[in-house]
C-alpha cells in the first residue's frame, strides 16, 4: 500500500512502516523513547509491535487506563510525571500505541512536555487510524466537554497497521465504520456506498482512501480556520449526543462512531431543509444507519440538554452553532446557521 505525504510527515502502511520506524529511531538518536499504552494495547497490541520493530534501543512502557473517562488533565499530569521520574528530555520521543484516547493524549502529553518532543503515533482501531491519528490534533476532554483543551501538533511519522484491528470489538469497528461514511458523504461516495451495499469491504483500501481525503482537507485548511470544518459533518449534534450520553446516569454511553451516526441522520435532516439536500438521500442515510448502528432512543426530553452541550462546540464563534450541511453528496457548505425548532425537528426525524 502506497505512503501517504501530510504536511511534515509520512504515514506508512503495513509491515514496511516498521522498517521507516526502526530508522528514524536508528538516525535521530533519541535520548530515550517511550510508548504510550492501556491495558488492552499493552496486552494485545504490544507484542506485535515489538516483534516488528527492529531496534535494540530501550524503550520504557508508560501505562494508563483504558477509556474515555481517562482522557483528561489528570492522566497527563500521570504520563508528565512518569516521564520525568524515567529522566525524560527534550530529546525523547513518545510512541502512542493505540485508539483515539492515546493517541489525542499522547500527542498533546508530548507537544507540551518540555515545549515539545517528537511523537509518533501507531492508531490501533479503526476511528483512530482514519481520523483521530491524522491531521495534528491533539488535546483530551474537559469533564463531559469533548477535545476543549489541546494544540495542533504534527507527528513525525503514523504506522497504520491493519492487523491491529483484530484486537478490538465488532462495535469499535462499526465505531470507526462511522468516520468513512462521513468522508463518503462529503468526499467520494464511492466509501459510504461500499459500506451500505457490500459486506465484504476492503478495509485496507477504506483506511487508505479516507486517510488521503482527509490529508487534502488538512493540507488546505490545517488549523481548522475554514474547509477543514467540513470534517466536522455529523459531529455538531453527533458531539451533543455523544456528550449528553456521557453525563447521564440512566443511559448507557454511545461510541462516538454511534453518536456521529446519529449526527449524521440530523444534519443530513437540516440539510434536506436548509440546503434543498434531496429528500429520497436522508432516508437512505438514516435506514443505512439504522441498519450498522440500530436505533437509539432519544426523548423529547433529552433534546434541550443535547442543543444546551452543542453550544459548546469549538465551531462556534460568538454563541451561535454552526453547522457543515450538504447540498448534495460531495458538495458542502460550511458555518450554516439553523434556528434551535429545525434542530429540535431533525432529532425526532432520527426518532420517528
Ligand atoms: N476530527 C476532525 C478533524 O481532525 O478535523
């Protein structure tokens, strides 16, 4: 599988990116390395990679625990701590090793540990390796708030590893699965048809081909000031969702693939009333959700508090949401304002 260029760095596929690892380790001669893990990386995901890489350079195990709840100030004041306590400096480099979590954290513990290491990520699910590992965001949540505190900060080099996959659950697959359709229907829908039509889908070629959609959009728009908002479809009520699940007490939590899903049904929704997107596509789009993700309730009495947390949604410049809506498959239009009836509408649509 051909590397793709970002910015400044490359990201490699398969076994041969171990090989562009093992040199990068071999000629910058790190003072000391380090990776980033959970206990499930650790256990399932570790040993792959150490028997891949060719290096006789040590390299120290960081630990932290494994979930979203985790992605906050505390574990990186943990990881901050460890690395100092292990004689961390600016000559180190952090390898993450796994989902969303670790490689967000890792990326944000590395670029503001003594100003900046270097960093490299290794995405281990598959939201990781199409969105969440590419692109130089990094950061955690503040409480329920999602990704509110964080820098951008490039990698110097991202392995996807397919095989990782084999580690994680069906549900954190279809979790991921929910990210191509987004590229799909903003990009080439080619991607969300595979997904709706075809049972066995080419994963590797999925990964590749949204990995290249989103390294155009990046290149274009890398601090997110306009275009780079489009990869933000699905998101403004998927993120309120996803949030509101979160904070409850009563509902169980959502991936955030199944929230974006939801999302996605929404905006498609305000689309089809703002932007004359074509009515026959957000019924297509909510029965091919429902069919992937099965049906969520929603009650009317959840909705003022889901619209209350998108107002805390980082697109949003002086209190007012805004939202990427289509015009058509592959033709958007970003910063859509939507008055709150049209948004409270589009999720009893989700749940009619
Ligand atoms: N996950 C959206 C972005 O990277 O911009």
């Amino acid at each position: 599988m051909k590397s793709i260029q970002a910015a400044t760095y490359p990201v490699h596929f398969e076994e041969k990116a171990y090989n562009e690892l093992a040199s990068i380790i071999k000629n910058r001669a790190y003072s000391s390395i380090f990776i980033l893990v959970d206990e499930n990386t650790f256990e399932h995901c570790y040993p792959r990679f150490m028997q891949l890489l060719q290096t006789d350079k040590p390299i120290e195990i960081i630990q932290i625990d494994a979930g979203e709840i985790y992605k906050n100030m505390e574990t990186c004041i943990g990881v901050w701590n460890a690395m100092t306590e292990l004689g961390a400096d600016r000559r180190s480099l952090l390898i993450t090793l796994g989902g969303g979590v670790i490689t967000d954290l890792g990326g944000f513990v590395a670029s503001t540990f003594k100003r900046g290491i270097e960093f490299i990520n290794i995405p281990t699910t598959l939201l990781s390796m199409v969105d969440a590992s590419v692109g130089g965001k990094t950061g955690v949540d503040l409480g329920v708030l999602k990704n509110q505190i964080g820098v951008f900060a490039n990698p110097e080099m991202i392995v996807i590893d397919p095989e990782y996959l084999h580690t994680v659950t069906p549900r954190e697959i279809r979790s991921g699965t929910a990210e191509i359709i987004k590229y799909g229907m903003t990009h080439d829908i080619r991607l969300f048809n595979e997904i709706k039509d075809n049972p066995n889908l080419n994963i590797v070629d999925l990964i590749h081909r949204s990995i290249e959609i989103k390294n155009e959009v990046v290149l274009e728009d890398p601090k997110e000031k306009s275009i780079r908002k489009v990869l933000n479809w699905g998101h403004t009520i998927g993120h309120g969702v996803e949030s509101y699940f979160l904070d409850s007490e009563t509902k169980e939590n959502l991936t955030h693939g199944e929230a974006i899903a939801i999302g996605m049904v929404c905006e498609a929704y305000l689309s089809s009333k703002v932007l004359n997107f074509p009515e026959e596509y957000i019924h297509e789009i909510k029965s091919a959700i429902i069919t992937i993700y099965g049906k969520t309730t929603i009650e009317e009495s959840d909705v003022d508090d889901i619209i209350g947390l998108m107002k805390h949604d980082k697109k949003n410049v002086g209190g007012e949401i805004n939202f990427v809506l289509l015009e058509n498959y592959e033709n958007f239009k970003i910063d859509c304002k939507v008055p709150n009836d049209l948004i409270k509408e589009s999720l009893q649509f989700y749940n009619s």
